[in-house]
C-alpha cells in the first residue's frame, strides 16, 4: 500500500512546483511508472483520486506511462532480449536492469497569470 505515500508525496511535490511558480490551477500530471518499481498501477491511479481531493490537483488529469524492463550489459552495453539468461551474449558479463524501475514526475501542465 506504498503507492498512498507515494501519492501523497507527488500532490505535495506538484503543490510546492505550482505555488513556487504562482499558478492559479494544475490540469494534467504525466508520470513514468517501470514494470519492475514495485507499484501497482491501477492501485496508484485509485490513490490519487482520493488524495488530490481539496489540493491544487483536484480537476488535473493523471497519465501513467508504464516503462516496460530493459536489461542490458554494463560493459558493452548489448540489449538483453526479454526471456534470455541475464547475461551478455557477446562478453558473458553480467546484466544490468536499464530501465523499468522508475518512478518519475515527468510533466506538470499548470496554468499561470
């Protein structure tokens, strides 16, 4: 049930950016969620609805972009395809996670005076 606390911290993150820039309403959050960051998805959307309740982000739309798990060599950088052993076809170094654990603030669409 992290992604309450998550939530939480985002409106408050969104309210500081809003004010910091005097802005009379927030209307659309976009935010990168990867595959591997442990958040349910569906259960981030739910938390918001009840937390932008009398906040800044009241009216504002959230779009969740799902960042899918990328692995790749840390040595010569060879993309690792989904389903394959966790290790460099070419220097049989191990893989490293690229992407997909993230969890971004990646756009605020606020309106100022």
């Amino acid at each position: 049930m992290h992604e309450y606390s998550l939530i939480q911290s985002l409106v408050e993150r969104v309210e500081a950016e809003a004010h910091a820039r005097a802005a009379t309403a927030v209307h659309r959050l976009s935010v990168r969620i990867g595959e591997q960051s442990g958040v349910d998805v569906e259960l981030f959307r739910t938390a918001y609805l009840t937390f932008r309740e009398r906040t800044m982000c009241e009216r504002a739309e959230l779009d969740v972009e799902v960042v899918p798990v990328e692995w790749a060599c840390e040595q010569c950088a060879q993309r690792i395809e989904p389903g394959q052993p966790l290790r460099c076809p070419i220097c049989r170094r191990p893989a490293r996670l690229a992407a997909g654990d993230e969890i971004i603030l990646d756009r605020i669409e606020m309106e100022v005076a």
